[in-house]
C-alpha cells in the first residue's frame, strides 16, 4: 500500500511537527520511494530559501521612495 504525503505534511515532517506515528510512515516511505525522496529534496530547496532571509534593499531605492513619497503628499488642509 502506498501511502500520500502532502506538501505539508513534508514541511510539518521538516520541523518535526509530525506525530510519532506519520513520522514513522513517513520514514518508512522515504526508504521506498525516490519519487517521495524528490519532494522532500524540493521541499527543503523551498525552506532553504526561506531560511537565508530576505536582503536589504539599497540605500539609492530607500532614498527614492522617501524622496516620491515626500513629493507626492500634498499641503495639508487648513480647517476654516
């Protein structure tokens, strides 16, 4: 009988948030099945990528967007 991970339960699996059960499955199907083998790899791609973080955007961009931003606000209203 084959069992059906989903992509989720392989992310849960990646942070140990399984049941000893579905962890045990899981395993047991990681032995037999390269296909299951390849998901898990693309799967801790996917967290790898998440996991190196987001880079800073440059100082010229910052610069530009506060510069628009400031030029886009109009005068404020007077209350009469």
């Amino acid at each position: 009988m084959t069992l059906l991970f989903t992509p989720e339960e392989l992310v849960q699996y990646l942070y140990n948030e399984t049941s000893p059960e579905r962890t045990a499955e899981i395993n047991a199907a990681l032995q037999q099945d390269w296909t299951l083998r390849e998901k898990l790899e693309a799967v801790k791609d996917s967290q790898r990528l998440l996991n190196e973080g987001l880079e800073s955007p440059r100082a010229e961009a910052i610069t530009n967007i506060l510069r628009y931003a400031r030029e886009s606000v109009s005068e404020p209203v007077q209350p009469h």
